[in-house]
C-alpha cells in the first residue's frame, strides 16, 4: 500500500537542496504500490515526474502535480558462477551502499563508481560514469513499467542504447518509464580499471591493490574535488564534456596550447567542460546565492538560499561565455524541472 502525502517538501529529496515542495509525493515500495498508483493517476488531470535521490536534479519552482519515488529495496543474487555473479537490485536501493556491499564481497566492477550519489534505479538512465568506468560495462538488464501501460517490460544491455552520459531512457523512452530493478553482472577476479587520472598514484599510497583501496582511492580523489551536497547544494558536473571534431580541437589548441584534449576516435575528442569554465573565469565565482566551486569549475552550487533560477542564470552566463571564446556548445547533464 502507497501513501500519499500532500504539500511535501522537497529540500531534502534534492542534493541542490533548492527549498520547493510538490502538491503530491508518493512513495512506492513494490511494483505493485506503482502499478496501484498509476490506475489511480490515469484518471487525474496532474502531471506525474519521478524522483530517486534527486541528485541529477535542478527545481525551478514548486511541482504542481505527482512525484513518484520509487523505493523497491533488495539485492537478489540471480546467477552465479566460479568466476562471475549476476544481481538483481532494487530501484530504491542506494548506489553507493550497493557499490559498498560489492566490494565488501570481493565482486569487482563498480569499485571504480564508488561515492556517486543517487538510487541505483537511476544509474542506467545517464549511464553512470567515473574513472574510467560506465555502468554499462556491468548493467545486464534493466525492468521496468510503462506509465501508460502499466505493462512490466525490460531492456537487456544492448537495447538501451548506452553512450557518454547517455541512454534510450534519456531519450525515446524519456518520461515513458519507471525503473523498477536493475540487474549487474560483476566479476569474482577482476580486472582492474586504474589509468584514470591520478588514481593509479593515489593507490600507491594506500599499497595493495585491490577492490577496497580503490575504492578509498576514489573516495579520497572525489572528497578532494567535489562538495558534499549535505554541506554544498549542488547536483555533481552541471554541463557535459562537450565532443567536438578534431579539427576544430586542433585549431583551438594552437591559441590555447595548453587545453587538455582526450581522443574518442580519429575524428571526434572530448575537451573537460572544467578547463573551459575554468579558462573562461568562472571558477569560484559567485552570482547572487549562486556559484561556482572553487576545486571544480563543472560544479555549480547553491550558496545558501539560491532558487532554481538563480542556478540556471548563473548556468546560461557559463554558456554564452563558452561559445563567445570557444565556439563550443555546452549542453547541461542536470535535468532542469
Ligand atoms: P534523480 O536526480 O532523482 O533523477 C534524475 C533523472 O532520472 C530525473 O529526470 C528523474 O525523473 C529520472 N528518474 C529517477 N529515477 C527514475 C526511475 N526509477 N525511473 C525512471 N526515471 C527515473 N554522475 C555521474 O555519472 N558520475 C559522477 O561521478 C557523478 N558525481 C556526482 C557527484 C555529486 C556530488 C552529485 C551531487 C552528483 C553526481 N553525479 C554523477 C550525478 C548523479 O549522481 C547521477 O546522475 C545519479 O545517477 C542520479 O541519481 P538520482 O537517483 O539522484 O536521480
Ligand atoms: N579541469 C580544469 N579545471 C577545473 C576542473 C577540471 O582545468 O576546474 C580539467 C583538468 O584538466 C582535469 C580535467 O578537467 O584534468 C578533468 O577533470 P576531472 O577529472 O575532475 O573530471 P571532469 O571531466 O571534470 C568527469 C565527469 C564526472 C566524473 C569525473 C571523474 C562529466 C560531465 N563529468 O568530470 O562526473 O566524476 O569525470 O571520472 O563527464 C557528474 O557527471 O556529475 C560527475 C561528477
């Protein structure tokens, strides 16, 4: 059974932690509490969104209908064998608790995406990345129930269509779906992923390399760099890493020599949003109740009491900027609501 509650304040259901509330909030903690729910919402006139840990969202005002939360917990061992083990985990489970209990097994293959926030039911739709890693490398399904259907379906590996910061959920299925489980395939003898940055030389510090240290190793490389959202409203990087053609890179490096350029293929590279905001002056700056971290120039954040809107000023200004002294486009990974 799904309660639903009424006037429900969002500050804490947002990692921006913007002060909004939604008319409705309903948390669903089974598939059925979701298929209920949705019998009950075909007939209303008000709009419906779904919010897991609220941490790839920007509110710009109160939500004037229904937010569903789904909150399906379990992890469920569905296959295993000597060398590899499948689990089924609930939608509402925690991403970082999930990524926690694998290592503490000694299953390799999220280590990597350790410290992300967010519920794991969200973790396909912008296929989750960090060091070196994107949860579709270990994603081998993922269910769901269609809004309008209220039909159970599911999208195996190659069906979601996974690219940088990308899915079919992001796009032909966007606001078609509810996520209720995602299934992982993760490996008992891992081969580690450590070429990323400075982790290889932050694990030198902590000596052995296994699934634990690297799992400190970016704990300690992410603490150094992006503001706790229970301390800093923010929502992680607020723009993509453009792509752009390579020859283009290769004009903008004979002004900016020094820009850093990382190659996709022969004839596509992906230069860091950072560097860009950073070069552009924005780094630290602040804007009203609106800002810009001083350690990482990709992450916005609130300041205090910043609204949604002041956010979003603060975000178009980065974006002209970019494209008067880039000619770069950046496009926002935060979902504006
Ligand atoms: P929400 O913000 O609740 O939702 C995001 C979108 O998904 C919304 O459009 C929502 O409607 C939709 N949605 C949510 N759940 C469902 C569902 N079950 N079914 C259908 N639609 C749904 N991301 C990275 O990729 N890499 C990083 O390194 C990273 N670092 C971050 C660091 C910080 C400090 C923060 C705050 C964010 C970071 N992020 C990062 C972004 C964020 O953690 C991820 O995008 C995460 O997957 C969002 O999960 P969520 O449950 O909070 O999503
Ligand atoms: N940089 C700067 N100045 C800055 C920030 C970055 O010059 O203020 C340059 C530096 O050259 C640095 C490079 O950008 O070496 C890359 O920076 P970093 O390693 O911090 O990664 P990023 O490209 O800024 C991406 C993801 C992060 C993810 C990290 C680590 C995107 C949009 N962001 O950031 O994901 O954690 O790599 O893999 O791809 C998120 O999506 O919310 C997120 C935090």
């Amino acid at each position: 059974m799904f309660e639903i509650k009424e006037n429900f304040a969002l500050k804490n259901f947002n990692t921006f932690g913007i002060n909004v509330k939604t008319k409705y909030f309903v948390p669903c903690s089974s598939e059925s509490d979701i298929t209920e729910f949705l019998n009950i919402h075909k007939n209303m006139d008000l709009p419906l969104m779904i919010l897991g840990g609220g941490s790839n969202v920007l509110f710009t005002g109160d939500y004037d209908g229904y937010i569903l939360h789904p909150n399906i917990k379990g992890i469920e061992i569905v296959n295993e064998t000597n060398d590899e083990i499948e689990v089924r985990v609930g939608a509402g489970e925690d991403w970082d608790e999930f990524v926690e209990f694998c290592v503490e097994k000694s299953w390799g293959g999220v280590e990597n995406l350790s410290l992300i926030p967010g519920n794991v039911g969200t973790c396909p739709i912008q296929n989750i990345g960090a060091y070196g890693v994107e949860v579709k490398d270990v994603v081998t399904k993922v269910e769901a129930i269609e809004i309008d259907t209220q039909k159970r379906v599911q999208y195996i590996n190659e069906e979601c269509e996974f690219g940088y910061r990308d899915s079919i959920f992001k796009r032909k299925l966007k606001g078609k779906l509810i996520i209720t489980y995602v299934t992982f395939l993760l490996k008992k003898q891992p081969k580690f992923k450590l070429n990323y940055g400075n982790l290889n030389e932050q694990l030198k510090v902590l000596g052995e390399v296994n699934l634990n240290n690297i799992r400190q190793a970016v704990i300690t490389i992410r603490e150094s760099k992006l503001p706790k959202p229970e301390e800093t409203g923010n929502a992680g990087s607020f723009f993509k890493n453009p792509i752009i053609k390579k020859g283009k890179a290769d004009r903008l490096k004979e002004k900016w020599p020094e820009i850093p350029i990382y190659i996709i293929n022969e004839n596509l590279v992906k230069i860091p949003a950072g560097w860009l905001i950073e070069k552009a002056g924005f780094k630290s700056k602040q804007m009203g109740n609106a800002g810009v971290h001083d350690k990482q120039a990709l992450v916005l954040i609130n300041r205090g009491n910043a609204t949604g809107e002041e956010i979003i000023h603060l975000a178009r200004d980065i974006q002209k900027a970019i494209i008067i002294l880039f000619d770069i486009e950046l496009e926002m990974e935060v979902n504006i609501i």
